[in-house]
C-alpha cells in the first residue's frame, strides 16, 4: 500500500493541532477562573523592575488599574502616555496603576522601555500563573480596575479611548474601602 507523504503531514500536522487545542481548551477550563465584574481580584506578588516584590494586596484601599502589556505590543505603547496622564491627575484621588509585563524581553529591555516612554507607575515582571489568575489574559493589552473594595469593577481588553479608560477609573475610585459604611449606612446601624 502506497502512501503519499504529503497526506501524511497534513495529518500529523492536523492531529497536533488539535491535541494542543484540546489541552489549551482543557486548561483553560480547569484551571483559570472566570473574571467578572463584582469578583474580588485575585492577589498575586511579582517583582518589580527595582527588584522589590509588589503584592496587589500593597494597594488595597485604592483604585487599581491593573494593565497586562508587553513592549512588541502596538496598542499598549498608545495607552501608556494616557497612563502615564491619568496616575499624574488621579493618584492624588487614590488611583494606583500597575503595569504587568507579559514578554520575553529581558528586564533590563522592559525597564529601558518604560523609561522610554515616561513610566511613573509600577511596573512587574509578568508570568503566566498571574495571567491564569485573571482569564488568561488573551489579548493585550488587558486591564482590570479594581475598586478600593478590591472588587473588579471593569475590564477593557484591547485599546480603547482615553476618556472610556477614565470613566472606568472613576468608577473604581468611587467605591469605598472593604469594611468601610456609608455616613446612612452608620445611622441605620445605630440602636435607637
């Protein structure tokens, strides 16, 4: 029995694909949480470009933007100049933004980047356990803002326009910390 060779490839090459797909799909499935509005973001430490360890949790009781980028990333070297704005005008209200480097580049590469582009935030060295953390993170850039409750309150994947990403961050910054009650809230706990 005769076979064509070619036939062969397209084969191999079709089975390989699908196993691989199948244990992306799996994982993803199994092991990756599903990230909405309203779930508490999950707490994760990474190294900072300076070499200290950042948790998320460092940040509670503020606004976070949590922004996974990469530095071959197109529309992450748009938004982060309006990053860059935007910790300048909020960070005073309680806004904290934190980048999340998802490249291979090396740190020394991802720290010239940053200082090229005027970085005043922290920025983390990513992995990809943090990325499964938050959905797998399948598109960059991706962003999460997290609430002073250390609630998600919104998340942007791709790039959107500099006044959706405020809106989105006053929202965030409109929330009140974990355990803090309204001034109504406090006299409807009070005993009569």
């Amino acid at each position: 029995m005769n076979r064509n060779p070619l036939a062969l490839i397209v084969v191999a090459f079709v089975v390989a694909f699908a196993l691989y797909f199948g244990y992306h799909q799996a994982r993803r499935r199994g092991m990756t949480p599903r990230i909405t509005k309203s779930t508490v973001a999950p707490d994760f430490a990474l190294v900072s470009l300076d070499g200290s360890t950042l948790r998320l949790s460092d940040f509670r009781g503020k606004a976070v933007l949590l922004n996974f980028w990469a530095t071959w990333c197109g529309p992450c070297k748009i938004e982060m100049p309006w990053f860059v704005d935007l910790q300048k005008e909020y960070g005073s209200q309680g806004l904290q933004i934190v980048g999340v480097a998802m490249d291979d580049a090396s740190k020394e590469d991802i720290a010239k980047f940053a200082k090229d582009m005027g970085v005043n935030y922290p920025i983390l060295i990513g992995k990809e356990s943090v990325g499964d953390l938050y959905g797998g993170v399948p598109a960059l850039p991706e962003s999460f803002l997290i609430g002073r409750d250390g609630k998600i309150v919104d998340k942007i994947v791709g790039l959107e326009g500099k006044a959706d990403i405020e809106e989105a961050i006053k929202k965030a910054l409109n929330t009140r910390p974990a355990g803090q009650t309204s001034a109504v809230n406090r006299l409807a706990l009070q005993p009569q």
